[in-house]
C-alpha cells in the first residue's frame, strides 16, 4: 500500500513526509483493516510532524480522521460488516481499567493508544482500529466532508460542552480554523453569539459567512463581554486576552493538545470566579453524540482536498492559515 511516512520529526517546511510504498497491516483480535478514502488534515498532525508532542512511535503514519469502508475483520470482530462506511478518530484504544476508564473517563485513560502518533494512522490506503473505537458515518455526508468532523468536529463539540454554550450565550472564538469553522454552526444552532477573533483576514471572511456576530483580530477585544471562549489556535498569548474579555464568573476553555507557553498576567485577570478549563481527546460518547447532533443539524464543512502524495503541501498550507475551513487527503474513491 501506499503511504505516508514520518521517520524524524522536522519543520513541515522541509517536507518531512515521505510518500512511500508499504506492507498492508494485518488486523488482529477485534480489530478492523480498513480501506481509507479520505483522511482530514488537523493541527495535531502539525504538533506530531514537528516533534512538539514528544515522539511516541518511530516511523509514524500521521492522520487521525479517516473516512473508510471496512476491508478486513480480525477474530472476533463482528460490529461491521465488510463495506461499512466507518469514520476512526484521534482515541485509538484506551486500558478500560484504569481509574479514569472506570469513572466514564476514558479521554483521560492512564495508557491510551492515539491513531496517527502511538499507532499508524490514515495518511495511507489502508490501516487497523479496534472495533470497539470505530464509528458508524451519517449517510447525507460526502466522504470529503464527512472528514472533519472525526477530529476538528469532535473536538469542538467537547469544548463546547465544557464552556456550557446556551441559547442567548456570547461565545468567543481565538482562532478559526477547522476547529472553529464547524463549531460556529454547533453554537448558531443552539442560539449562542459567536465573536470571532483570528489574525487571517480569509478566516475572518469565513466566521461572517457561517454567521458570526463579530470578527477582529486576535489580540482585539470583542465588543461586549463574553460569557463563554474557546482558544483554538496553539498561542499562550491568547490566554490572557482572552481572560480579558470574559465577564465575571465566565469560562475559557483550551481546545489544543500544545500551546506555546502562557505569559504571566495579574490576578485581576483570573479573579471574580473566571475559570480556565483545557480539553484533553474524547470519549466515544462525545463522538457519537456529535456525529448524531452534525447530521441533525445538519453541519456543512468546507474543505480543500489535497492528494495523499501531497500531505506535505496541505500541512504547509495548513501552517500558513492558507486553508479556510478544513483540509483534506483524499486516498481512494
Ligand atoms: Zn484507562
Ligand atoms: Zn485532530
């Protein structure tokens, strides 16, 4: 099978990458191999690519919101059929055991499995998951479109959840990427006002599209208190700004997996009963209530599509704020 392959993290710029020929896994027990038609591009990746989340397995094939039909079933494996359309995600694998997985805590797992960083991910033609972490796909989504909301879409659902968005709520968003993009139409449909703050003029042009009340800068205060903020993009910068923004007793929520360290600020910032919550991966539960609640909706991605042999220009262009709404790879139709 064809793939791509990261064998030292290194900037993006030098296209690390490596578009290469491989052996197709076997899956084994309870686990699925599936052919994969489009794998969504995330920031993660980036994070994994770069060597700023520390290398857990070397070689890597990135990639961790695959839209596929099942190819294979290993021993056991009885969920899907064969030519199911599934859709695997960021949460590999958890231990079941530990005391986070007993709790209903399973994003907090002890020992986790990631796809596309502790284990081969969908920057390739095909790859395994287990069952178990495999997730039906709507019909009425496009495989292209379908793509990001296994990570970007996911996410922002959990991050919405945390900041407790209602009807009425103002909602600030830093930064406004794949993430953002999705989550607006999460928070127009459960009546919230989303401010959008981002440093590109082309994903300020996209928030007032998909309905956003106010857009600015990323550094520029909103117009009026926020109850509520979510910081997509990976700067610690944002945070005490954000803080600024918020009204009393409001909440900031940190939806990245790495941020760049957060400056100092005044307790001032934080006090009247301000909270900052980060979000660490999901639960099963939260994508399958999501990808339930995007079909409703219904959500409408935007996306570029790039082929699997190009990954190293999409996350370059992905670096460069280049891409409004989501990139994608596509790797068979
Ligand atoms: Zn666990
Ligand atoms: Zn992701």
């Amino acid at each position: 099978m064809k793939a791509c392959l990261l064998r030292t993290p290194t900037k993006i710029e030098a296209n690390p990458l490596q578009f290469t020929e491989m052996e197709e896994p076997k899956p084994g027990p309870g686990e699925l191999r599936v052919r994969v038609h489009v794998c969504g591009v995330c920031r993660t990746d980036l994070h994994v690519i770069e060597g700023e989340l520390p290398p857990r397995k070397s070689p890597v094939i990135p990639g961790h919101q695959v839209i596929a039909v099942v190819e294979e079933c290993g021993a056991g494996a009885k969920k899907f059929a064969k030519g199911a359309r599934v859709g695997i995600a960021w949460l590999h694998k958890t231990d079941g055991t530990c005391e986070y997985c007993k709790r209903g805590e399973e994003n907090l797992c002890d020992s986790p499995e990631f796809t596309g960083y502790t284990v081969n991910g969908g920057y390739a033609e095909s790859m395994l998951a287990p069952e178990s972490f495999v997730y039906p796909i709507p019909e009425g989504f496009a495989d292209e479109q379908a793509a990001p909301l296994l990570c970007a879409g996911i996410i922002g659902y959990r991050c919405l959840r945390m900041a407790q968005v209602g009807a009425g709520a103002k909602l600030g968003f830093y930064g406004f990427g794949a993430a953002a993009h999705v989550a607006i139409q999460v928070a127009r449909y459960w009546g919230a006002d989303v401010y959008a703050s981002t440093r590109d003029e082309r994903h300020r042009r996209l928030a007032m599209e998909l309905g956003a009340k106010w857009t600015g800068g990323t550094l520029e205060a909103p117009p009026e208190k926020l109850d509520t903020a979510i910081v997509f993009a990976p700067a610690g910068e944002i945070v005490p700004a954000a803080l600024k923004a918020l009204r009393k007793g409001g909440r900031l929520i940190l939806g990245g997996i790495h941020m760049s360290p957060i400056p100092s600020f005044g307790y001032d910032l934080l006090y009247q009963e301000r909270m900052i919550r980060s979000v660490a991966n999901n639960t099963r539960q939260d994508g399958e209530e999501f990808l339930k609640l995007a079909a409703q909706i219904p959500i409408r991605t935007r996306v570029r599509a790039y082929p699997l042999s190009e990954a190293n220009q999409a996350l370059n262009a992905l670096k460069n704020d280049a891409i409004p709404g989501a990139a994608v790879l596509r790797v068979h139709s």
